[in-house]
C-alpha cells in the first residue's frame, strides 16, 4: 500500500510540474508554488515578459548533474517537447521524470540514445544516475566516469551510474566439469578469473528474485584443455556447457521464463561463441556471451548482445600490465624498432602476407616461432609499433601485451570486434590497417606515425 502511494504521490508531482512549466511560459507575475506530492517547494519568479525564470529548486527535486556535449544530438527517441530553450527548465523537469534520458537545447527530451548526430543548432545534455543529494551538497563524482578523458565512455555515462547502483547477478552454484581444473596459461585464463571477481563484487547476490541477470560460470579453456586433441577438446567443452544448460533449465525457473535472454555465459579461446552454438541453440540466440573470440563475420558472435572480453586477465604482481608499468618506468631505452611481431607466421590468412612484405625491411622485426619472457618484454620495450594480426581467429592477446608495455597496437584483423567498444575509443590508441590493403597502407599509416 506505502509503494502504491509513493508511485502516485510521484506520477502526480511529475505531471503537475510539467503543467506548472508549460504555464509558467505565459505568466508574468512573481509566485510561489508549494507541491505536497514530496513535500517539495519550487519557486518560480519571472522579471520580464519573455519567461526569464529564477527558481530555486530543493535537493529532492533537483537530484542530477548534467553531461553537456556540444554540437551533437540523439536522432529519435522522443520522450517530449518543451516549447523553451531555457536549460535550467529543462533540467528541471528531465530531473522529476525517472523515464528521461537527457535533452537537448531545442527543448526535446529523450527516453534514450547516443548522441553521435552532428549539429550546430543544439546541444545534448545527459543525465547522470546515482548522483542524489546528500545533506544538500551533490554525491561526490570520480573523475575517471566523466567525459574528461574523452572518447566514448561519457556518451554512456547514465546507464553506467544505473548499473553500478542497481546491477545484481545471481551465479549459478554449477558442480557439472568440476572434475576438470583449470589450467594457468595468462592468453586464456580471463575464465576463472572473472568468475571469482564476480563472486567477490558488490554486484554478486545470493538472492535470484533480487538478480537483474543470471550467471552461468562456464570454463571453456578448461574443458577444452582437458584433451590434447583441438578438436576433440571443443567437442567436450561444448558437452559440457550444454550439460550446464540443461541442468539450469530442470532445475531452475529462471532460464524458462525468459530462454536465456537475462543470462550470461563466458568462453575465452578461439572457439568462442561457437561453443554456445553447439552446445543449446537458445544460449548462442538469446544468452549474453563473454568472449574473447568477436568477429563480425562469424555467425557465432551475435554483436547486438555479445561482449568482447580484454583477452587475458594479466592479474597479480607478475602480470604483464605490471611488468609493463616497471619497464615504462624504469627503462632509459629507446624504442629503435619501428615494428614487431612474433608468432607462427604460416597461421591464417595473414600473417604470410605481412611476412611476404616486410621480410626485408630491417626496420620491422618478424620472428616466426616462440620468444623467451625476457626477450619478448625486450622487443616491447624497445619497439615503436606492435603488430596484432589475425591469426586462425580475428583476436589476439598480442592487443594488450603492446598497450602495457606502451607499443603502439598496429590492428591487422578485419571485422573484429575489440573489447570495451562501448568504454574505448580505440582510434585514439590503435592504428588499423585494412586485410586487403596492406601494401599501400605501409606509408599511410605506419609511417606517419614514426
């Protein structure tokens, strides 16, 4: 009975505030509005007939900060419009509407979107969620969640803030595979790790009925290293996940009432979502999959839906982010090398092309086989470009390894989709070149940048 009261209570301050603006851009006289629907006060007082407004506003009513990005809007996603350019109306009224998104300056409140349509008539304003007033002074905000750092992150910093307030995730308590542990390989091993990060997070629950989303902790590395064989290894991973589902579904309500859509499952190494197509078809359909393995071109990684994971977890005193942190620091060496790659250079569809065309330039260094771990920091350390090219798959763990070390990442790999598009702006620390244009890249693109 209090909830019911308490959405009433809200729907009516919400809508008789929408009519006190509309009303105010008509009213000339000084006033003073009292609501009860929060036991909130707006006063509104006009100094002249064109509807300049001062009000001031309480901590309840006035609960968001406001993102501006100049010169851009969201196309569609119309929630209303507001006949006033005044942007402290509008912040007003987007603030007392828990469905708005944002607006823009032309008085268009939207329900949602990316503000990615260049204009110069508007410019887009986005809420921010979870900055409620305390004691009457704004929560404080991190600075690394803002659009100071560019890029893309800030253009989805409202549903960020959602998230990290209200996200809860109920992990299944899986015992099928259980008899095959799990292998230390640091290209491989984003698996485990992440299961036991999430267990640990603030955004494990114990509770289903409180579970935004329902986790399904898979170990696809592990299954598949539990037989020598490639092959033979995927075919037992995808068994295994396919036990794990069915288990999930006879046991549990949750997978039924929506076939998968509100659950997740994770599969690092090359197979992917391919693991997920052969083991259920709803989980490759519906599921969302954490996956190293995110090609376009592939029918097992669905974009709208699945998430490239970073390619290896690089976790603890001797990770690769470390050590790539002690040589930046610590090393005096000049980068001499204008580009590297070590790897199997007959793998895929690639790299036999790079060494057909670079084999000769002694400024690009090309090992086919193996490194040792100090060689290879060494080739990190003292090259200007690290080349991360499409192997049997469009992903590589060679991404991160050059990030760390401070190499800049030349991306030979098309169609693929990097991980934490939606947080990176990958143009801005990354050089691309395309497959089928490689020769008359070289100049373009690499060497611009020496």
């Amino acid at each position: 009975f209090i909830l019911v009261c308490f959405a009433c209570a809200s729907c009516f301050f919400s809508g008789f505030l929408l009519l006190r603006l509309l009303q105010l851009q008509f009213d000339y006289e000084s006033e003073k509005t009292r609501c009860s629907g929060y036991g909130s006060t707006v006063e509104t007082s006009y100094q002249d007939r064109y509807g300049y407004a001062s009000r001031h506003v309480d901590e309840h009513v006035e609960r968001h900060r406001y993102d501006v990005l100049k010169n851009v809007d969201v196309d569609g996603k119309d929630l209303l419009f507001v006949a006033t350019r005044d942007v402290a109306r509008l912040k007003l009224l987007c603030s007392a509407m828990s469905d708005c998104w944002g607006f823009n300056s032309n008085g268009w409140l939207k329900s949602h979107g990316v503000p990615e349509v260049a204009t110069t008539n508007a410019d887009f304003y986005v809420k921010q969620r979870g900055l409620r007033h305390e004691g009457g002074k704004p929560a404080a905000v991190q600075q690394h969640y803002g659009y100071e750092y560019g890029g893309r992150f800030g253009l989805f910093s409202a549903e960020y803030y959602d998230m990290m307030e209200n996200m809860k995730i109920y992990t299944y308590d899986v015992k099928i595979g259980e008899d095959m542990p799990d292998v230390e390989d640091y290209k491989y091993g984003v698996d485990q790790l992440f299961i036991t990060l999430l267990k640990n997070s603030k955004f494990s629950t114990h509770n289903p009925s409180q579970a935004t989303f329902f986790f399904l902790p898979t170990r696809c590395f592990a299954y598949r290293r539990s037989q020598q064989d490639r092959k033979a290894g995927g075919r037992v991973a995808a068994m295994t996940v396919r036990d794990i589902v069915d288990w999930a579904k006879s046991l549990f309500p949750y997978w039924n009432a929506s076939r998968g859509s509100d659950h997740v499952y994770i599969c690092s190494h090359d197979m992917g979502g391919e693991c997920s197509q052969l083991a259920d078809s709803d989980l490759h359909k519906n599921a969302i999959g954490l996956l190293n393995t995110a090609d376009y071109s592939e029918p097992w990684f669905v974009p709208h839906k699945d998430i490239c994971l970073p390619h290896h977890p690089s976790h603890g005193e001797n990770s690769l982010s470390v050590r790539g942190r002690k040589a930046r620091e610590s090393s005096s060496t000049e980068r001499t090398i204008l580009a590297f790659f070590a790897g199997n250079l007959k793998r895929g569809r690639v790299r036999q092309s790079i060494y057909s065309l670079w084999r000769q330039d002694s400024t690009i260094h090309l090992v086919h086989g193996y490194l040792t771990d100090d060689a290879y920091y060494r080739y990190l350390t003292t090259s200007k470009f690290c080349l991360v090219v499409r192997g049997f798959r469009a992903w590589s763990p060679r991404l991160l390894d050059a990030i760390w070390f401070g190499c800049v990442p030349v991306i030979i790999s098309d169609w693929y989709a990097l991980p934490l598009q939606g947080l990176i702006d990958w143009n801005d620390i990354a050089v691309f070149l395309p497959e089928g244009q490689l020769a008359c890249h070289v100049c373009t693109h690499v060497c611009m940048h020496v």
